[in-house]
C-alpha cells in the first residue's frame, strides 16, 4: 500500500478520492508516522436476523419474565410522564 506525506495527500486529495473510488488504498503519514488511510467505503449489508439465535440458552424464568405485563407504576409513568416532585398520587 502506497504511503504518502500529509503535505503531498493534500495537494493530490481529488485525485486520491478517485483512486479510493476505483478500490485503491493510501496511508497518509505525517512526520513520517502512519495517521490515517484513505480507502474505499465498503457496502454494509445489514445483517440478516437469525431466528432461534436464543433458543435453549433464555430459560423457563427469563422468557417468564420478559413476557410478563408491566407493574402500573410503570406504565402510568410511560403514558403521563415522570412523577414531578411533590405531586405523588
């Protein structure tokens, strides 16, 4: 992988993009230490959702627990906001 100074990657940056874009990679260094590289952007595919991922490793309690209705406290606090201080029911 070619290794250029900062000075020289900022008088050639256009022309470094369009090498990046053709899949190409460059290190830009500055006094002579590697700082950053200019390379082409991947695309991400999101990832696929695997079903069962969980299956046999949640136990009996935890599904139980994950299913289970939520107190009233909660809820009240979900649909009319925080209780503000001094105004308790």
């Amino acid at each position: 992988m070619k290794q250029l100074n900062l000075a020289e990657a900022k008088a050639r940056l256009s022309h470094l993009v369009d090498q990046a874009a053709k899949g190409k990679s460059v290190i830009i260094a500055k006094s002579g230490i590697a700082m950053a590289k200019l390379g082409p952007v991947e695309d991400e595919k999101p990832k696929r959702i695997k079903f069962g991922t969980l299956k046999g490793v949640l136990t009996d309690e935890a599904i139980a627990a994950i299913e289970a209705p939520l107190p009233g406290e909660i809820l009240d606090v979900m649909v009319s906001g925080p209780v503000k201080s001094g105004t308790r029911k």
